[in-house]
C-alpha cells in the first residue's frame, strides 16, 4: 500500500518510552526521538494498518485509525480500484 | 559524490541478510553446529519484529509422521498443487523434518500450543494435513536465542549490492535507513533472507519488496521460476482482510456457487481458478461475488479462531477485526495480488550459483524447486510459510558454516565497493526527478488486475510489460529526499526488475499448469514443458534459459 491516509493516534502522557512501537513498525513509519524517549509518526503515509504497534503498546498510548477507502485493490472494475 | 556518509567497515564469518524467522533459524541453526563461527544478521526494519512471520496467519503446517509418510503428501502436492515442476525430494525432505522444526521452535522459545499428555494441539485441515498455531512473539522469542548463542545483531541498515571475488561471495554493503551511514562488510558466506517480491500491494505482505533478490540477480546468480509470482488471495472489498478458504463458497449475483464447478475436493487454499470465475462473473455481468456460508453446500472453513487463540496474537487479531467491523457490512469479496516471486535458485543446501551465496525462506521457496508451478511461501500449502523459512534456515547451516570455515579471509574489491556506493547513493545525488511511488505506482497498476497477472493472455502480458518497461524508464531518474526515500527508491527498482523477469517469462511459458493460467495456452503441455525457466544477468543483459525438469528420478511420474 502506498499514500494510504490511516491515522495514528498517540497519547504521550500514556507513553513510557518502551520503544517497543518503533520496534514493531516494520515499514519505517514510526521513528525514535532519544532525547524525550518518545516514538516520532514520521511516515504515517506508508502505515499498512498491521495495528502492531498498537498491539505491542501495554499502555494504550497509539490507536491506528484505518482509512481503508485509501488503499486500493487495483483492479480494472471501477468498484475496485 | 556530494552525499556525505560516515563508513563503517566490518567483517564476519557468516552474513545473514534479513531478521525475520528465516534469518534468526539460520543464525540459530549456525551456531548450534558451529558455535565459533561469527554470525551477523543485518536487518533493514528490526530483527525479531520484522518479516512476516510475526502479522501474518501465524500458523504451521503440522504431518502425523505416524500415521502418514512423507511420499504420501509428495504425491497428493504434486498432483493437486506442483504440477510436476515440483523437486519432489526437497518436498519429501521438508515433510520428513516437520516433527524436529515444531520441537526446535519450541526449544528455541516459541509458544506452540500442546494438549495435557504433551502433544501438540492441532486442527486437521485435510486428509493429509493439520495446522498449529503458533504465538506471534516467535521471532521475538527466536532473537533471543540467537544472541544469547552470541549472533549479533545490526537494525536499520538495508542490504543493498552483493560483493564477489574470484566468482565468490566476499560481502555485502549496505547503509542505515537512520543516518546513511555507508556499510562495506566482508564476509565469508552470506544468507539472504530477505523475503519475497510482494509489490507493496497487500497490508501484511508489505515487508516483502524484492531488494534482495534484485541484489542476487545484479551480482549474476540464476533465478528460477520467476514466472510463478502472481499470488493472489481473496479479500473482503471494503477492509482487504483476507478471507481464507472462502473460495469454496463464492456466489455471483444471480446467487449461483461460482466455484463448485471445478471443485473436486476442499481445496487446500485459494486455486488460480477461482480468480478466473471471479473474474468471469465481473466481466459477464454476473458480478459482483460474495461469500455465502450459509447457502446449500456452503461451509465455513476451518474454524480459525480457534488457531487465533494465543496470548501474543488474539490482541493483533482483535484489533484487526474490530476495526473492519463497520465498514465490513457484507460478504463482497475480490482478488488481491500478494505476489510472493521467491525465484533465487539454490540447491538442497540452500546455496546459490554463486559459492558462498545462500538464499532461504521467503528468498528463494520457488528458487529451490520445492514447490513446483506455484508462487509460494505459503502458496497453497498453508502452513507452510514460516516452516519452509524454518526448513530452509536449518538446511543451510551446516554448508554455510563449513565454507566460511574452510574460506580464506575475504578481501572486498574496492572498485566494486566505490560502484555500489555511487548506485546506492545515486538518488540523492540528482537535482529533481520522479518519486519512488511514481514507479512503485505504475509497477502495481501492470501486476495488480488479475487479467494481467494470474488469468493471462499474450496480448495481455504485453500489455503489462509495456507499462513495467515505462516504468524502467523512470528509474534512472528517481529522485530521494532522505534515507527512508532512498530506500524506497531500491525496492521500487527491485520491483520492475522482478516485474519485468516474471511477464518475460511468462511469455515464454506457453501453456498453463498448477496456478500458472493461460486463456490462450489453456492447457498442460507436459511434451514440451516440463521445464524450469532460468533469468540470469549476464553482463547487463537479462537472459532466459530453459532447464529439464529432472522429473525421471522421482516416484510421481507425469502423463507425457
């Protein structure tokens, strides 16, 4: 998927620098800022919806908000594209 | 060049290229035959989270090697899903080891799930077959295996050309996707677990991008079967969740079962079939297809949420469902193009064309032969994925830590260093240019449509071609804006490479057999091709030679 427009919602005061979100992403979305020990959502227009960060995330401190509308299947019908 | 990059120069015996369970089982495996061999496992995302092992189905094959032997499955894969351009020895191999890999995986840390008396809990998916579900920390619980065996471990930096001596491997550079540091490392043998081409197209498919296949190909090792790298899978229409074994109950919208006509049994995953009714139903009028399994002769496949209940999983699943649920208000289903080439040829060790190379998992499933005339990991044997990485990790430790044994201390070739730093660094360098997702962009518009990639026509694949050549076009002209770019600027020149060997040799390919689907070459032509094709480079020069399948000396005979 690319240019997709899924939302990532980060709570920092929830967040306790595990960094285990940065860790998770495995497409280069999230980012790690060592100085406030806080995940950065640099690339949020490559996020797949994979929901591992926030799967992985004990505190509750990200929500991906999906927005499906914004991937496409790529075939020929227009229903589909 | 005017890129400023800080150079970091390593060596090790052993370089594994790729972090996912394919990867960790080789360094693993490595180290337990070999514990004073180095093992370093470089990784573009991070090891242990990234691949996909860790976000897909997360299950495992499982054989009752008691009850059934492994000629037994060899002959029903071979007939229903190989085709006969199976190895159907790697096959029995792969059957034969089932048991020992869930035992090792276990004694590595992962968490299979197992019944009071000790057995594993399994659910039967065929008469041959059964599944394991297994917990989605796996390769987590696999890096910590690895480096308290003493692997290390370097995130964040992306493979990106091979290096050779003499027609050896010698290492690999590289650079960080963080700060662009530039790796040159020398290495007596080197593992590619880098995955499969899957465009970039389906959600969990995503990791899988081709760069390390393109990187094998440029340094002049074969590939074989990159014509079988058109997976698709159904998908809901509105979430894309796929919507595994639905192909048994797909119904048109005059409310007729599409798929029952060609249903000879339960069929053991999504058939090419399938998609060409679905694709039929869409161009007759009849569309668009839903999934009935309530109807007369429909049933719900295997009941998969029990395989889902694992502690590390069920939350990843749960959130993937309760998101979907409002836009998912019904049972429309389509095609998605997962992909899943897997071409670089190896031999029943795992190793390359070149001395040296080795290519596992998700790199080279198709390479190796194993799974005949379908794309694959998983392909249509599911379960099958993450035990073939597993399979593959094992079989190649012990040729790989002998040659880096028995291999002098490489020297890397500084010209071909100063080359590949210029090709890496290269997008940065230009002025302006087109986007990496330019490209990427129009290599999905050719593979994408199931009538350019899995129900194919000659005039079609030409059709396709021309847009992947367009494509090419663009690529010496992509223009990076930092190093996450510059990395999508690779994968998107990986994909038309691979897009452009898989429709060359579909081409070629004039018949249809096992997923591979001509409308004009519609049927089986065992006369004249029981042949693998073979795509090398050849001083610049994509080549295409044919190789007989060795068919004589394996028990399953074809009609010819």
């Amino acid at each position: 998927m690319i240019d997709t427009k899924h939302e990532i919602i980060f709570h920092p005061e929830k967040c306790v620098g595990c960094g285990l979100c940065y860790k998770a992403c495995f497409v280069d979305v999230i980012r790690w800022d060592e100085e406030s020990k806080k995940p950065v959502f640099k690339y949020v227009e490559d996020c797949e919806h994979c929901f591992y960060c926030e799967s992985v995330c004990k505190k509750g401190a990200i929500e991906v908000r999906p927005n499906y509308a914004s991937e496409s299947l790529l075939q020929t019908f227009d229903r589909y594209r | 060049m005017n890129t400023q990059v800080k150079h970091t120069t390593l060596s090790t015996d052993v370089l594994i290229a790729g972090g996912g369970v394919g990867g960790l089982t080789a360094a693993i495996s490595i180290k337990e035959h070999a514990p004073d061999v180095e093992v370093l496992i470089v990784e573009k995302q991070t090891t242990g989270y990234g691949g996909k092992a860790n976000k897909g189905g997360g299950v495992l094959q499982y054989f009752d090697l008691n009850k059934i032997k492994p000629e037994d499955f060899v002959k029903y894969h071979v007939n229903v899903i190989g085709a006969f351009l199976g190895d159907q020895e790697l096959m029995a191999k792969y059957v034969a080891m089932n048991n020992h890999m869930l035992d090792k995986l276990t004694e590595w840390g992962a968490r299979l799930p197992k019944n009071p008396d000790g057995s594993y809990s399994v659910i039967p998916t065929g008469p041959l077959t059964a599944m394991i579900g297994v917990d989605l920390d796996i390769t987590i619980k696999l890096r910590r295996t690895a480096e308290k065996l003493g692997v290390k471990i370097i995130d964040k930096v992306a493979i990106s050309d091979l290096l050779t001596k003499d027609g050896k491997i010698a290492g690999a550079t590289g650079f960080s996707l963080l700060d662009g540091t530039f790796y040159e490392i020398a290495a007596k043998s080197v593992v590619m677990a880098t995955g499969s081409q899957n465009y970039r197209i389906g959600s969990m498919w995503g990791s899988g991008r081709g760069d390390g296949i393109a990187a094998v190909y440029r340094a002049g090792a074969e590939l074989r079967n990159v014509e079988f790298g058109n997976f698709a899978q159904l998908v809901r229409v509105k979430s894309h969740n796929e919507v595994v074994f639905g192909e048994n109950n797909m119904y048109n919208a005059k409310g007729e079962h599409i798929t029952k006509n060609f249903l000879k049994q339960r069929e053991p995953d999504i058939s090419s079939l399938a998609i060409r009714e679905w694709y039929f139903a869409m161009t007759n009028g009849t569309g668009p297809v839903h999934l009935k399994f309530d109807a007369p002769g429909g049933e719900e496949g295997a009941p998969l949420s029990k395989v889902w209940d694992r502690p590390y999983g069920q939350e990843f699943w749960r959130l993937n469902h309760e998101r979907a649920k409002d836009v998912d208000t019904d049972l429309e289903v389509c095609p998605m193009l997962i992909g899943e080439q897997s071409p670089i040829k190896v031999g029943h060790d795992m190793q390359s064309t070149i001395p040296g190379l080795y290519a596992i998992g998700d790199a080279s499933y198709c390479g190796s032969a194993a799974p005949g005339a379908v794309p694959a990991p998983p392909g249509r044997n599911r379960g099958s994925g993450i035990l073939n990485a597993v399979f593959a990790g094992i079989s190649c430790a012990e040729s790989a830590a002998n040659h880096a044994k028995s291999a002098p201390q490489p020297e890397t070739d500084k010209a071909q260093v100063e080359k590949s730093m210029k090709r890496i660094y290269a997008p940065l360098e230009r002025e302006s240019g087109c986007t990496a997702k330019d490209v990427i962009r129009k290599v999905q518009s050719a593979v994408g449509p199931m009538e350019y990639s899995v129900y194919i026509h000659a005039d079609r694949i030409d059709k396709a071609l021309n847009i992947v050549l367009e494509a090419k076009e663009l690529v010496p002209t992509m223009k990076a804006v930092d190093y996450h770019d510059l990395l999508s600027c690779h994968e998107a020149e990986a994909m038309v490479l691979s897009a452009e060997l898989h429709y060359r040799a579909s081409a070629m390919r004039k018949e249809s057999r096992g997923w591979f689907l001509r409308e004009d070459y519609p049927e089986m032509d065992n006369k004249n091709w029981l042949k693998w094709i073979i795509a090398k480079n050849v001083d610049g020069e994509m080549t295409f030679t044919t190789e007989d399948v060795p068919y004589q000396k394996w028990a399953v005979q074809p009609v010819i």
